[in-house]
C-alpha cells in the first residue's frame, strides 16, 4: 500500500475502531452511500432485503432497529418508517387503490384525512366515502364490489368515538378489503389491533413513542408480508425516508414511553372526572367514562387509555367563552399534536364541521402532559374562572 496523504487520511484512516464496545444507549447510523464488499454484491442488491444495506433512503442500522422494535411492540410481520405521521397515512392508501375505486373513513376522521380524500384521492379519481364511527358490523352496507381500504381510527382524536374493530375488519375482509388503522391513541400498546383484525396498523410516532414534541415521524406495520411489500415497494420508489439522528430520538423516547403513558393516564382520567363535576361542564368524552360514545366496545378491547380527552361546555358557552377559558390557561399550550411532555388545549367549532354534531356548546381538547396534577387542575380552575 502506497503512503497516503494527510487529506485522504481524512476520508480513509489507516486505524480502525476497535470492535466491541456495548452501550444501553443506541448508536446512531448516518449514511447516504453504502459500501459493498465487491460488485456482485452490489448487482444483487434488493431493497426488500432487510439483512443487507444499498443506500440510505434504504435504512441503516438505527433505521432497522426502529422497525423492528414498533413491529415486535404490535406484533406485526414488518414496519416502514415515514418522515410525518400524515405521511404513514397516505401510504396507508396509495398502494392500495386505482383509479375507480373506493375507500371507507369514519365521520370523525382526523381532519388532514380529510383533506387527503378532497385532494389527491380525488385527483386519482378514487371515491372516499364517510361511515358513522359507530355503525360496527352495519358498515358492510356501505362497502362495494370496489372498496378496498376501510380506514378506522378509534377513538375519533376529536370526538373520542369509539369504533366497533372486529365487527369492521370481519366485514371488510368478506368483501375482500383491506382494515387500516390509527393506532396513535393507544401507542399499539392499549389496542392490540392485529389481533382484532387490522391488516395496517399507523403510527404518528411523532406522539408518544418520540414523546418530547421535537419531531415529526409515522410508521406503518403491516400484519403479513405480502401487504408490507406493497407499502415498502411504493416508499422506495417515491424516496421515503427518515433521517438516522430524528430516528434516534424515537429510539430514545421508546423506554420511557410505558411510564409516561402511565403517568397521563392516570391523570387525564382524575381531570376527567374532576371536569364531569364542574358546573360549567356539558359533558366528558373520555373512553373509559360511561358516557363516552362507544365505552363498552372500548371496556372490551382496550386494556387502557392514554393523555388525550374532550369536554364540552354547556349551550351558553360558544367559542368565544371557549378561546377565553384556553387563553387563560399558564400551563396547557395552544398548539396541535399530542403525546410529547407539555399539556395542551385546543377548542373546535364542531357545528360548523359536523352535519349531525348535537351539541351547541363549545368543545375543549385536552392533551396531559408530565406536569403535577395538582398544577393542572388548578390550571383549569383558572380557565372556568375566566368564562
């Protein structure tokens, strides 16, 4: 070997890292190039091969090991990584439907689903679709010869509906559909969804599993492996990926993420029942309460709840009283998401979005963080005093 130069030490060192070193803590595998050991290897690259690297939009190891742990934590076949959780949507779709076809999504969808189906969907010339969250087996009356997505998300991240799974799934798959979910809600940990029938199951990892609200990433897994071929075919030609150093803060945030579920369940649910008492207080949507729209089938398939829940104000309360109560809140942000350390709040004017919303007073979203208890409810106090 010829001496090198100075510069090219830079890019090929003469010593190497010597191997096994261990750490608790992830390592972080950043890569846009891939080595191959020569060129046969390089000619029989596939990137459906996940015991092998080609290139970064590919994966690297920190890429592989998010996967495998969301697919071992829901007990699914694989996981995709996408670089939104809005993005995961999508592609819970797009490689599932042609032109001419038709999709399913509840009335309560989260609203950027919405703005999917009015445009790209559209554009595809693929017809969406709304069903009642609540209508269970009786959705098999809107599915058609050309439906093959059935898109579910229970409970509705809104309105807390909770949504019927196995009575959905069973009749999606006697027509021949596929049963997508979001998942988000219960962090794939309080709703085992493929055991209740899902084929797809997507996360806004953005949420609980990252945790600290500094990042934005989804995640699909798949039950089989055919139907996740079908998503990682159209992820690779359309370039999605994530970046290693976002992916290592999922991976970070993944251990910590059963303590602090724990944490704003049991929070979230002592608010709860404090709201239901408070005089200015219509109603509590909150899946595990009673009055929660859908509670049994949520008692049935759920083993938990997590930090997110709705209240409504009594018909004297419209959204100005509602922006009055949130702007007067210290600890509970305004702003959108849910899941990460801070608590936040947020109103909707559901009268206006909603045909059949039967309520006219104003609503309040409520995401619990990792504050005290004590604070928060006090935080509230403030919030009633302020109406």
């Amino acid at each position: 070997m010829t001496k090198k130069s100075p510069n090219t030490l830079l890019i090929h060192p003469s010593r190497t890292v010597p191997p096994g070193f261990r750490s608790l803590v992830p390592g972080t595998e950043r890569a846009s190039t891939v080595l191959f050991e020569n060129t046969g290897k390089w000619k029989t690259r596939s990137g459906f091969d996940e015991s092998i690297y080609t290139y970064g939009t590919s994966g690297t190891p920190t890429t592989r090991d998010l996967q495998n742990r969301i697919a071992e934590w829901e007990g699914g076949f694989n996981t995709v990584l996408f670089p939104s959780g809005l993005a995961a949507v999508a592609y819970a779709f797009l490689p599932f439907v042609e032109p001419g076809d038709h999709v399913l999504i509840p009335s309560n969808v989260y609203d950027p689903v919405k703005t999917l189906a009015n445009g790209l969907l559209k554009r595809m010339n693929v017809t969406v679709e709304q069903y009642d969250p609540l209508v269970g087996a009786g959705i098999a009356a809107q599915i058609k010869p050309n439906t093959k997505v059935v898109w579910v998300e229970t409970p509705g991240s809104i309105t807390m509906e909770v949504s019927d799974l196995p009575a959905i799934a069973a009749a999606a798959h006697a027509a021949g559909a596929l049963v997508a979910i979001d998942n988000t809600y219960s962090a794939g940990w309080y709703l085992r969804a493929f055991e209740l029938g899902a084929d797809i199951s997507v996360h806004a990892l953005t949420k609980y599993p990252a945790g600290h609200s500094d990042l934005v990433m989804g995640s699909i897994t798949t039950k089989d492996e055919a139907t996740w071929r079908r998503v990682k075919d159209m992820a690779l030609q359309t370039g999605q990926c994530c970046a290693p150093d976002d992916i290592y803060l999922v991976l970070r945030g993944l251990p910590t993420m059963p303590l602090r579920i724990q944490h704003t369940e049991r929070v979230a649910l002592d608010l709860a029942r404090w709201l239901a008492t408070q005089p200015a207080v219509k109603l509590v949507l909150h899946p595990a309460l009673p009055d929660c729209p859908g509670h049994e089938v949520w008692n049935r398939d759920f083993t938990g709840s997590t930090g997110v829940f709705s209240f409504v104000l009594h018909d004297q309360y419209d959204a100005d009283a509602a922006a009055r109560f949130i702007d007067a809140l210290e600890f509970f942000g305004v702003g959108a998401s849910w899941g990460g350390i801070g608590s936040l709040a947020l109103t909707y004017d559901l009268a206006k979005s909603r045909t059949n919303w039967p309520h006219k007073g104003a609503l309040i979203r409520l995401n619990i963080g990792l504050e005290d208890e004590s604070d928060l409810r006090d935080d509230l106090a403030q919030g009633f005093a302020a109406l």
